[in-house]
C-alpha cells in the first residue's frame, strides 16, 4: 500500500513538472523562450504561431519563413528580430536576436531596461567596445552584448575616437540602446557536415 501511495505522489510530481511550460521571455545561451540552439529559421512560424510574424526582404513565392523577421504581439508591440545565418534559406539555423521588449530577461533579470550599475554589480565584463555612436559591452560567457549610446557617456569622452573606453569610464545610470545576442552556432553547422 505504502509503495502504491509512494508510486501515485511520484507520478503527480513528474506530471506537474512536465506541465509547467517554459517562459517564453528567459534569455539564455542556449535559448531565447522556446526557441533553442539549432533551430531552423522556419520553425519560428509555430513557435510565435499566435503573434504577428513580419518577413523583413520577403518574396510572394516563399511558403516557409526565410531570412529576418520581427515578432509583434497581436496587439502590435514589437518584442524581437530574429536572424538566421543564410538569408534565403528556410533551413538556415537561427543565429541572432535583437530584444525589444523589456519582459525578455535573463534569469538574472538583466532586460533592456537595465543601466549599467546592473550590468556590472551581475556579469563580469569581458570587452568593450566602441564604434562612431555606441558602446558595445560583452560579457564573458554569455552570448548576449549590449549597446550604450555613447551619449550616455560624460561628454569628454562622446567625441574622440581615439579614447578607450573602459568600464570606469561609464556611469551607473547609462541606459542600455540595443540588447542584442549571437549564437554561436558555427560547431553545429560543422557537426551536420560530418
């Protein structure tokens, strides 16, 4: 009797955590919601099958999601840009993301309306980064990188090229412009070749 009580809690318990669905807004390295590494650029049509998909560079002959796209809710607020390696390949694994919508978040909450006291005070930097008009950070061992408008920065520093930026020189409170991430995804197309 005590196992069968025992076999019946056992069972609930894994039906439970079976049932409970993944959030479809965690960012992680290994997946963006219910988009996982190596997933194909036409699959995101059954995933976001409930919100608006907008084929960026589409041609009218295409059945199948190929090249970028942007997702926007039913109710038009745009949440991410996905992009795939191959433009015009429906097959073409999903590489890059760029997040829109602040609900997408990493399990440490880091979201496109965190500063960058929160960057640091949760992630080690692991480069910096500077192009004509952001600041683009990178942090060790994660796929994510974050843009901060260089006009975040004190007003010395916004216009010379020849200045390295380093994370000293940027304040608690600058604002992240893009939250951005890159798979790399260059092992698992090399491991479908072999």
């Amino acid at each position: 009797m005590i196992k069968k009580i025992a076999f019946i809690l056992i069972s609930i318990f894994l039906f439970v955590q079976c049932a409970e669905e993944k959030d479809p807004y965690l960012i992680s390295n290994k997946a963006v919601g219910n988009l996982t590494i190596g997933m194909k650029i036409k699959q995101v049509d059954s995933i976001f099958a409930n919100d608006s998909i907008v084929r960026l560079n589409s041609r009218q002959d295409e059945f199948s999601t190929q090249g970028e796209v942007e997702i926007y809710e039913k109710g038009g607020k745009k949440l991410l840009l996905i992009s795939p390696r191959g433009d015009n390949n429906p097959d073409a694994l999903i590489s890059n993301f760029r997040f829109f919508d602040n609900r997408y978040k990493t399990d440490k909450g880091l979201n496109l309306g965190s500063n960058f006291k929160f960057i640091k005070d949760n992630y080690e930097i692991a480069n910096i980064e500077t192009t004509i008009s952001t600041v683009v950070i990178f942090l060790k061992d994660n796929d994510l990188f974050i843009n901060i408008d260089k006009k975040e920065l004190p007003e010395n520093l916004r216009y010379n090229p020849n200045f390295v930026i380093e994370a000293v020189n940027i304040p608690d409170e600058a604002k992240i412009k893009y939250l951005m991430m890159s798979w790399d995804i260059d092992s698992l197309e090399t491991d479908k070749k072999e």
